[in-house]
C-alpha cells in the first residue's frame, strides 16, 4: 500500500475514533434527557421544589464571612450560606498574577457558586438570611468549623461548614431542631449554579465542561449546559452517587455520604444559567427534637488520590472517555516516572520511548512492509508506464509482484491500527492531566498545557514529518505526491494550537519513529542489495 494511503488510513481513523467517542458521549446524554424526564414527571409529587422556583441567579447579599485555610479562600453569605467564591491556595490562575478562583458571584462572566437549603414549612431555603458570630475564620494547621445559624419561633437551623488542611472535601453538617409543638418532616437539597458562556472551549481542544452525575447503577455520565438550555430536564432518583460540575483540571461535586434515596436533577434558571443539585428526604423531626445530616462538597484539582478519597466514581471525573482502561495506566506510569525524573516533560519522553519499546514488534513489521515497498517502487513505476491506463492489467502485476517479493500490501496499516487506541489514550491523558498545568519543561516552555510560546515544538514537529517522508516510498502520482508534501503543513497547523505536552509527545514520537524506520530501511535495503549480487 502506498504511503498516501497508509497515512490517510490512520488519520481518518483516528478522527473516526474520536467523532464515535463524542457521538456516542451526545447519544447518552440525549436518551437519558428524556427518560428521566419522563421519570420526574411519574414521580414529580417525590419531592416538593416550590421553594427553589425563583430565579436563583438573582444573589441576594448580606454579611460576607472571610475563610482561609492552606488549601483555600472562601467566601461564605449569610443569605443561605452560600458558598460565593473559593479560590485554591495552591493553584495559580491562568495569568499566573493570583490564586486560582474556582467559584465566583461575580458573572464576569463567571458564575460557580454553591448553594444548600431545606424543603418545609418555616425551614429556612438559600434565599433565607442566616446569622454569624464572626466575620473572619483562618487556620492553617487543624480543620476549621464555620457555623451559621438560622431560628424563628418554630425551628433552628445551625450550617457548619468544616473545612480541612489535608483534602479538598468541605463537610457540611446540618443541625435541625424542632421549637413547635408539631413534627417537622424536612426534605434538604444541595446544588450547584453555573453558567454557560465561561464553559466555552477551543475547538481545536475539545474539553467538557458541564454537569456529571454517578451512581452504581449508571456509573459516569455527563450532561451539556446546551441540554439543559434546550429544555431537557434531567431527574434521576437513586440510592447512593453523587451530582457535579466538571472542567478541564478541576471538579465540584456534592456528596451525600452512604446508601439512601435521593434525587438527581438540573434545572434551567435563565437563558445561560443552570443548577445541578441533589435533593433528599429526613427523617421526621419530633417535637423538642433535634435531627443532624452532614454532606460534602468536594471542590479542587482533579488529582486522582483526592477523587479517590471523596467517593467512589470521583476518579472518573477526570474523563478519557471510553479509553479509560487504556489511559488510567498511562497516567499511573507516566506519574511513576514523574516521581523519579521530577519533570513532567522528561516524563512524557521517558513515556514515549517505553511506548516505542513495548510496540516495537509491530512497528519494525510495519516498517518493514513500507521498507520493501518502497524498494520495488522503481519497478512499479515501471509498470505503470508499461500498462499506462489498464488498470485490471496493472493491478495484476501488482499482486503477482507482492507475491514474487513477499510483500503484504496490507503490512503497514493493521500494526498501526493496532496502536491508534494508545495514541488517542495518552492524547487525552496529556490534555486533562492537572499535573501538567502550569508545569515546565525547560528553558522557554513553562507550561506543558499550553500551546509552546514560541512555536519551536511545533516547527521541529513539521520538520520531523517531512524527514519522515523520504523514508517512505514516493507515491508514483504527481497529484498524491504534492498532497504528501502538504500533509506535514497541514498537521502542523493543528499542532500551533495544541499544549506543549502534547506535541512534545508527538515529535519525539516520530523521532524515535525514523531511527527505528531508518534502520529497517537499512536492514531491507541491504538484503536486497544481497539479493540482487547472489542473482
């Protein structure tokens, strides 16, 4: 098979691979949408949500509470207790000129807060107005409670948020106790508000960001912002899991901790703007009672040992899609690797070449089957000037020759097909990897995630694909042998736009390709030599 066609064989297959992921990821979110949309409407009378129907974009705001421990900066209002704003004490923003702030009330244009509340008569929702002894909480050494407190004539609520210094799970337990003289039979739910215009990607960097859900039943799932804005309402009941938003790098999610029912759901609040929560029955509040539940909300870096210990399917956050059993090792070889060299671009080098050894056996056959083509391409030249536009006769002496020669036309495509999958894994892993944010290399590349500043990597990128080509047969029509010299062109546009990681990844790639190309080549080239001198 000739080079043109080989190379357009893995192209198109990788971008079939990935056009599949993502048609498949839509297909399930879109057939969830309505079968849960039919399950909220059999089950509406569930759960009671009229004190969530006000547009909750529209933040009311009272007392501000100050909170900062060693992995965050918080900012918690006294209306509902909501969390306002969290920024993370160990991560930089994008412009490395502060911390990076995770949730905000701003609407410039973000908007990420997180809200809790309680479903009953004279319980208090996120709109009520909670009270704080103190303004300013901070500790750097041990956990930290934030209590605020809610009462009337009827009801005390006290929200006490624990945040600690070792993980990025922020407890929050809910203290109810019943001052009238009837039971009190509360329902509390926890959610999320985003909106949708900061969730704008890079077409040429395909992230998510938008709401996912797990439980045992349905495992990972996701959910677009476009859904939920095209009036696809989701509702899920279900016994254990958890609700949340991700993005490249960082998740938030609320967790109710163990095994009881619950309700998953997304609601569209405006044009742009929606919330994600779970919602819960409790036990009935006697009279002179008192009923506690506690939740987490886990908000950070998408740092696989911190997902692990939040709850079970946190891991998956981190989404390679349906190459995760493919990719979640290359991650863990990839960081062993990282651990040793304490550079997470010698890594993805160190990655490369383990990558290059353990398929060697395939990539020297089909090196090999490129090698012997391209030493019988003088005679196929031949033949085509012999048999000029006779096709079927061509094609004969074509497969007569493969024959005479040994040659497998197919040789060069099945053990790159083979490898496709690893590729595309480790793709994914160097693009959603936090690690690799705001990590350096050397020298001018700072930062692995992003595209290289000085478009170095992606020049030695082309360069390299053209050096590869004079190793490889030249195709025998004009027309494909300009589209082959474009080729290089062409990809080296995409890669202008890729993070360093990932092109660094790809060029030592093809460096170790054309050693090992070079040196089959020699080998072929050699027998043949061999060959014709014994003949």
């Amino acid at each position: 098979m000739e080079t043109k066609r080989l190379i357009l064989f893995v192209v198109f297959s990788f971008a079939l691979l990935l056009l599949w992921d993502s048609w498949q990821q839509k297909q399930l979110q879109n057939e969830l949408a309505l079968n849960n949309a039919e399950l909220a409407e059999t089950q509406s009378g569930d759960y009671d949500s009229s004190a969530m129907d006000s547009p909750a974009y529209q933040l009311n705001s009272e007392q501000k509470i100050f909170v900062k421990t060693s992995l965050y900066e918080a900012e918690i209002n006294t209306v509902g207790g909501d969390v306002r704003k969290l920024k993370l004490v160990n991560f930089q923003n994008d412009n490395k000129d502060g911390l990076y702030e995770i949730f905000t009330d701003e609407m410039n244009p973000l908007l990420y807060i997180a809200q809790s509340g309680l479903i009953g008569k004279n319980l208090p929702s996120h709109k009520d107005v909670f009270k704080s002894e103190q303004s300013n909480y901070e500790s750097s050494d041990q956990d930290l409670v934030v209590p605020l407190t809610f009462e009337n004539d009827d009801i005390k609520v006290v929200k006490s948020y624990v945040f600690s210094n070792d993980n990025y799970q922020i407890k929050l337990i809910t203290s109810i106790t019943n001052k009238s003289d009837l039971a009190v039979q509360p329902q509390i739910y926890y959610q999320l508000l985003h909106d949708h215009k900061s969730a704008e990607t890079s077409g040429m960097m395909p992230t998510f960001t938008g709401v996912s859900y797990f439980n045992d039943a349905n495992k990972f799932k996701k959910i677009d912002f476009d859904d939920i804005d095209n009036q696809k309402p989701f509702s899920l009941n279900s016994n254990d899991g958890w609700i949340g938003i991700i993005q490249r790098y960082f998740a938030s999610a609320w967790i109710i901790p163990g095994d009881s029912p619950r309700q998953f759901y997304t609601k569209r609040l405006t044009d742009g703007i929606s919330s994600a929560g779970v919602r819960a029955k409790l036990s009935t509040v006697e009279p002179g009672s008192s009923a506690e539940v506690s939740s987490v909300l886990y908000s950070g870096p998408q740092l696989k040992k911190q997902l692990l210990k939040a709850a079970p399917g946190m891991e998956y956050t981190v989404d390679y899609g349906w190459l995760t059993f493919i990719a979640s090792p290359l991650f863990s070889l990839l960081s062993g690797i990282q651990k040793i060299v304490h550079n997470w671009g010698v890594s993805i080098i160190l990655l490369t070449l383990v990558i290059k050894i353990f398929f060697y056996p395939l990539s020297a056959s089909s090196y090999r089957s490129m090698a012997q083509l391209k030493e019988v391409a003088p005679r196929l030249q031949s033949m085509k000037e012999k048999f000029g536009d006779d096709k079927q006769k061509m094609q004969q002496a074509m497969m007569e020759l493969y024959k005479t020669e040994k040659i497998n036309p197919l040789g060069g495509c099945l053990p790159i097909l083979i490898q496709i999958p690893v590729f595309i894994a480790l793709y994914w892993v160097l693009l959603g990897a936090v690690e690799l944010r705001q990590a350096p290399f050397f020298g001018w590349i700072t930062d692995l995630s992003v595209k290289d500043p000085l478009y170095i990597l992606p020049i030695l990128m082309a360069a390299s694909m053209f050096l590869q080509q004079k190793l490889n047969p030249k195709p025998t029509d004009p027309t494909q042998a300009r589209l082959m010299m474009m080729m290089p062109i062409v990809f080296s546009i995409f890669f202008f736009f890729f993070p360093a990681g990932l092109v660094l990844y790809w060029f030592v790639n093809n460096v170790l390709s054309m050693m090992q190309q070079w040196y089959v080549n020699k080998q072929i080239h050699a027998n043949a030599l061999k060959k014709k001198g014994n003949g």
